[in-house]
C-alpha cells in the first residue's frame, strides 16, 4: 500500500518546474506597456477590418517590413496598405485570440508584441457576428455551411514615439 503515495511523490517531484510555477506578475511599468500595445494593437485592426487606410497607413513605418511565411516579404508601407486593400478589405476581418497576447519591452526603442490571431471570412453570421457591425455584406444564407477560420502567430515590433506607437516589423506564421 505504500506504492501508491511512493509513485505520487515521486510523480510530484519529476515534474517540470514550469508546470509548478506561479505566473509572473508584471510590474506597473510592464503593466503599463501591456495596455499602450494591447490598445495600438486594437486601433490598428480596427482600421483594417474596417478598410480605413488612412488610419492604417498613420499607424505604420515607411519602411515596414512584412515577413509571412506563406506570401514571403513585402517591404514598405504603400506595398502593404496595398495588399490589405486588394486582399482583406470586405473579406477578411483579424481577431485577437483572447489571452494569447505577450508584450515585452525593447530598452529605449518600444515594444515587442507576441500573439495568436485568427482571420475570419464572413460569409456566415454564425461564424463571426462582428462582420455586420463593419458593414460586410458577403453573408451566406443561414442554412450555409461555414466558411474556415485561419488562425496564425504574430510578431510585431512597435517603436515608440511622441506621437505614439509605430509599426514597425510584422512576422506572420505557422498559418
């Protein structure tokens, strides 16, 4: 009878540390940056869901660099507002996958912006009810199989300035 709380023990012990671990609680400071991304990160698909290139275009680099594991590098900011306009603009929307999004700060630079998303491709209400709020109007009848969700990881470098965060290196991948 002894076997049982022996293997338990032993059970206990070999396991990883990082599965006994307490998250880390972030300071003010990092707190602090957490919600300046969380909200850049927001206004920034905001605008793309909803096609404002104008408020896209004031949000990233001249010289952004855009890494994509499927479609390669794009580099530069009209060559992106481009391909958001030619290829997402009313037929894609990005959302944030809840509790997915890391920050990190980049010393006397900005921040570094890690994160899960998920594109959705409105043609159905049942599959993501926030594309009527931005006007869509490729919806399928209700009876209409799905359309597939895509979901990827993100990287994005932000650099901050007076006027506020600036896009500045984007990597997509493991679509």
């Amino acid at each position: 009878m002894n076997a049982i709380p022996a293997i338990l023990i032993c059970s206990f012990l070999l396991m990883p540390a990082a599965l006994l671990k307490e998250p880390a609680t972030p300071s003010g400071s990092q707190t602090a940056l957490y919600d300046e991304i969380a909200a850049a990160d927001s206004e920034l698909f905001r605008a793309a869901n909803g096609c404002d290139l104008v408020k896209l275009g004031s949000m990233v680099d001249d010289g952004l660099e855009f890494y994509h594991d499927q479609a390669g590098l794009m580099v530069g900011k009209q060559p992106f507002l481009n391909a958001v306009k030619n290829n997402t603009c009313g037929t894609m929307v990005r959302e944030l996958v809840p509790d997915s999004l890391e920050v990190y700060p980049i010393k006397e630079f900005g921040a570094i912006e890690l994160g899960v998303h998920r594109f959705h491709h409105p043609g159905h209400e049942k599959e993501w009810p926030g594309a009527k709020e931005l006007g869509m109007t490729r919806f399928l009848d209700p009876g209409a199989a799905e359309w597939p969700v895509g979901q990827a990881k993100f990287l994005h470098i932000w650099r901050k300035e007076q006027t506020g965060w600036t896009l500045v290196r984007v990597v997509s991948y493991a679509h």
